[in-house]
C-alpha cells in the first residue's frame, strides 16, 4: 500500500519512558478488566500495552499490523489514541481501527482475519458495567482473530511484573472520527492507519454465512425484538435487521452506543435483560434477543419469553446444522463446549457421530481446536456462542442462526426445543452467582472443596437434600486441560462433583470480575423422559435438590454470610 505525502513532514519523536510495575495486571478468563480509574492512573495503561505488544508480537513487532476497536465504553476513545502512539513507537507499520475506536469483539476478530493482521487490541470489559465508576478492559488477540492464549497471557503478566520502561510518540494526533486511510511519518518509520466502516465488513460476512433473503421472507409475518443494551451491537442490528431486512425500527432497542450503558449491566440474561423479558411475557412478539456490550454474548427468547438457554441453544444449532448455508458449505467436523456448560451438546455429537471437546471456561480455549479444523461449533454456558467464522463468540452471530433455524423449521421457539428434548432427552441446567464476595471467602471455599474431594471418605458417597432425594457420586476432581493441539496444560479449572445419571456441580471462581471475587456455582441434571409435558417443567424445580446439596456442602452461607446469589441463569 502507497503512503500519502508524509515526506516534508517532521517525524513524530519517539520517548522512551521510565516506568515501574503495576500489581495485578494479570489477565483473566478475558483480558485484563479493571475499574476506569485503575487504567487512568499514569503509566498503568502503557505498561499493560507495552507488554502486550512485546508478549504478542515478539520478533514481528517492528513492521507489524494490528487491529484495534472497542466496545464505545468510557476511557475507549483515550485508551485506543495511546495504543496508536505506543504502537507507533515500537515500529508497528499500520494499524487498523473502526471509526471512533468502535468495533463489536466479533468484528475486530473478523477484522485481524479478513485484512490479515498479526493481532490486535480490543479495549472492552465486556458485560460488565462502563462509565466513569465502571469498568474498562484491553484484551490482546493473535493472528487467527482469537484471544491471546495462556502462553501469551502468562507471558504478558510476567513482563507487566518487571517492566522499568515503554516507548511512546506522545505528539502523534490520529483522527480517528473520520474513516480513510492517513500516514504518519515517526522517528525511524511510518505508520498507516486505517479507520474502516465498523459495521461494514461484519454485516458483509454475515451475508455470505446466512441466507438474508430467507430470514427476511420469514421475518415478514413476525414480531422480533433485538436488544442492544446500549452496547456497541446497536449499529450493526440497525444494519442488518432494519436496513438490509427491513424490518421496523422498533425492532430494535437500545441501540444508541452510550459510554455507560445508560447506567446499566449490558449483559444479556434474565436478571439484567429483565425489562426485554417483560416485554416479551405480553406476548406479542414471536422472537427476542439480546447482546452484551461487546457484542459477543446473546440470549434468546421465544414467544412469551421463552427462555433458550445457553447450553440448549448450542445444542439445538449442533443439532440442526442444514439449516446455515456456511455448515452447509463447510462442513462440520466437531463441536465443542466450556467445562461446566451441560452435556446437551454431547448428545447431539454422539447421535450425529462427530467429535465433542470439554475445554476450560474462557473463549480462549475453543482457537487451537477451530484452527486444527477439529472444531467448527462451540459455545459456552455463559450465553456464548459461536462457530469458526471468527475465533471469538458471537451474539448477533447466534441470533441470525437462530432465526435461520426458525425459517428453515417454520416452527416457534418452544417447538424447536420440545422437539429437541423429545429426542435427546432435557440437561436442566442453572447457575448461581455470588457477585462480589471477599476474595477472602472465596479462596477459603475453594480450598474446603478441594480439601473435600482429596479426602477418600468424599469419594462413593451418596448426596441426599433434606428432603430425601439422593445422588450417588462417580468423579471427583479439579479439572484439568491439556490441549490436544500444543499439549499446554491448564489446572485447577473448577471443583467438578460429577454424580450418576448425568448430574453435575461445578464450583469456579470468576477471572472477569474487577475486584473481590465472584462464585459461580454451576448445577446440572438430565432428565429422559418420553412425556412431552413434563419437558416443560421449570429448571429451578427440577435441581432444586441438587442446588441446596451444592450450597451446604461448599459452606458457602458460613463462609460469605449470602443467602442469595446475586444472579440466577
Ligand atoms: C465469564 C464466563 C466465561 C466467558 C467470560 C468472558 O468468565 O463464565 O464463560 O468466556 O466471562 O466473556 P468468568 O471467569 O467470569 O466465569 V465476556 O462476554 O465477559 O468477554
Ligand atoms: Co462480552
């Protein structure tokens, strides 16, 4: 690519900046999320980039190219102009960025793939909440699209641990409001930037994944709602569904990308997207759906809010692969799924005869399984869900393939998954959130829990809640992965009591959260009936048992003084 006339110019100077280590800038499950005025502090930000461009690119950095976006959240507009003057200093010879710094997660993975990039820098705490007392988050993705695996991540904290020094070109000013392509001439290079159409690129691919004029011809005699929580999917719904599926703009809610969200949880599940469900319960729209801030996380609901949940969801577009032209035209070889998502999924790939991977909770995990060509469907309990279209999950992805599914079916929601569970039978499954506990509690319980199935006495037992109803145990451990790609190992992934027939409790801690800890309590039964009602019975009910048994045996009320979760899926 020709530069533009930067020759007269001056070079941007380079600085080389004295600087010392920050505590805690370990990623987590996602990238590195902290309250905005942790990354406001000096030299906090730059430190955690530096080393990202170091852990990420190695050798490759000076001429390197990279992808950079967010989801619009408070500090995204100053944290991608440091990115670029940073980036420009160590030698990166272009950088693409989505006008204004916006990108869905999807799109910037889509974006690293499409323009061939060496990696990229999506600046997003994803659901959690934004604004100035909010949350802000970067997160580092390789050359497929997908988020810095361990290795990387590891390396990344080890060099945020001993840094003493990042290079930066503190005057160099990049418009980013403004899309088209710029030179900069800098101390010893130049760099290109190149601000794209945001949406542009992700709605063109969606058009060649799905079949638009199917939807749409389906979408006519119906009532949808697409809710973007004021999270950075409002452009694209907008895109697709009323400009390209014309469909009214009511359709789609919230669609204005706000800085906080408009002061609210952007994550789509039945506590925080509750007003969508009431909407829904009145009963005059046929298919909702919902999106994190990021714009990788979907619900979905059907008539009268219908709840799909995750877990069932992967299983049902596992199971109804005919229905998306791009399974159609690619084949599909295997699926995956998160540790503690259920084993819907699993039923499908064994009926069906195709492989199905266990991996350790996080996106991060599902990459080296897609770019084998093991994988090419995959999901997460966690309302993620995605295939090998991009290397990251994908909410509007999963609405568009659900709507596939319904056109193809010409059936609603609830008999999709009737039908679904008459023939695979029904994984009931919830998880309970204790948000915002001591990190204390929460290392002592998961030390009890380990204690506990370390002791011989724990294994063979029988469970049984007061009310008599009793499990009988079959596998205790803290799971651990190797992956079957690079032979990496990753350990303690989560206390899992696996009991007979199909029930399960997993006990994880959160790596999103942004200070003290989050328990997550993961419950799991399957049920084999052939009685098509009784299909219809409410999760909450159904592992009722298995819940209070999960509660008392972790000690959780004696170890956090909660009675309640803070959040039920
Ligand atoms: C959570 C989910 C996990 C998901 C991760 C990032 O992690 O459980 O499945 O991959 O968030 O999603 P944790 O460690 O808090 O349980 V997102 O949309 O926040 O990027
Ligand atoms: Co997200």
């Amino acid at each position: 690519m020709s530069c533009c006339g930067v020759g007269a110019m001056a070079p941007n100077a380079v600085e080389t900046i004295k600087t010392s280590p920050f505590d805690g800038q370990k990623p987590g499950t996602s990238g590195l999320r902290k309250p905005v005025g942790t990354f406001q502090q000096p030299h906090y930000s730059e430190n955690f980039i530096q080393a990202g461009l170091i852990a990420g690119l190695g050798d490759k950095l000076v001429g390197s190219s990279l992808a950079v976006g967010g989801d619009g959240r408070f500090f995204c507009k100053e944290a991608a102009q440091l990115i670029i003057k940073i980036a420009a200093a160590n030698g990166v010879s272009k950088i693409v960025i989505g006008q204004n710094g916006i990108l869905s997660t999807p799109a910037c993975s889509h974006i690293i793939r499409k323009y061939e990039l060496d990696g990229g820098f999506i600046l997003t705490a994803s659901h959690n909440p934004g604004g100035p007392k909010g949350d802000f988050g970067i997160k580092y993705n390789i050359s497929n699209g997908g988020p810095a695996p361990e290795g990387i991540t590891n390396k990344i904290y080890e060099i945020t641990q001993k840094i003493t020094e990042y290079k930066i070109a503190p005057n160099l000013k990049v418009d980013i409001t403004r899309m088209g392509m710029s030179c900069h001439k800098i101390a010893g290079g130049t760099l290109t930037v190149e601000v794209i159409d945001p949406v542009q690129d992700y709605v063109d691919y969606m058009k060649e994944i799905f079949d638009f004029q199917a939807i749409q011809a389906y979408l006519k005699s119906k009532n949808v709602l697409l809710n973007a929580m004021n999270g950075v999917t409002g452009p694209y719904l907008q895109k697709i569904f009323v400009n390209e599926m014309q469909l009214p703009a009511e359709s789609c809610l919230n669609c204005e990308i706000l800085p906080d969200f408009g002061g609210k949880h952007p994550d789509p599940n039945l506590t925080y997207a509750s007003d969508l469900v009431e909407i829904m319960k009145q009963g005059k729209h046929d298919f909702a759906a919902a999106f994190d801030g990021d714009g990788d996380r979907n619900m979905i609901l059907g008539h009268k809010a219908f709840f799909v949940t995750p877990c069932d969801s992967l299983a049902v577009l596992a199971a109804n692969l005919e229905c998306i032209p791009y399974f159609q035209k690619h084949g599909v070889k295997g699926f995956a799924r998160s540790m503690p998502t259920s084993e819907a999924l699993d039923k499908v790939a064994e009926k069906c005869g195709k492989g199905c991977y266990e991996v350790p909770t996080g996106w991060k995990f599902f990459g080296n399984l897609m770019d084998a060509g093991k994988i090419n469907l995959c999901g997460e309990e966690s309302f993620g869900t995605g295939s090998d279209h991009v290397r990251e999950k994908d909410g509007i992805w999963a609405a568009l393939a659900w709507l596939s599914v319904l056109a193809h079916k010409q059936k609603s929601v609830e008999d999709v998954l009737l039908d679904h569970w008459e023939t695979y039978g029904r994984n009931y499954f919830s998880r309970y959130d204790y948000e915002n506990v001591s990190a204390e509690a929460g290392a002592k319980l998961m030390e009890g829990l380990d204690k506990l199935i370390q002791d011989p006495k724990t294994r063979g037992m029988t469970f049984s809640d007061p009310t008599g109803k009793s499990y009988r145990m079959q596998h205790l451990d803290n799971f651990e992965y190797t992956d079957p790609i690079d032979g990496s190992v990753s350990k303690n992934q989560g206390i899992r009591f696996i009991f007979e027939e199909g029930f399960r409790i997993i006990y994880r801690l959160s790596g999103t959260g942004s200070s003290g800890a989050t328990i997550r309590i993961y419950v799991e039964g399957y049920d084999r009936s052939d009685n098509a009602s009784f299909y219809k019975e409410d999760a909450q009910e159904f592992l009722k048992p298995l819940i209070t048994i999960a509660v008392r045996t972790s000690k959780l009320k004696e170890l956090t003084g909660r009675d309640q979760p803070t959040v039920i899926t």
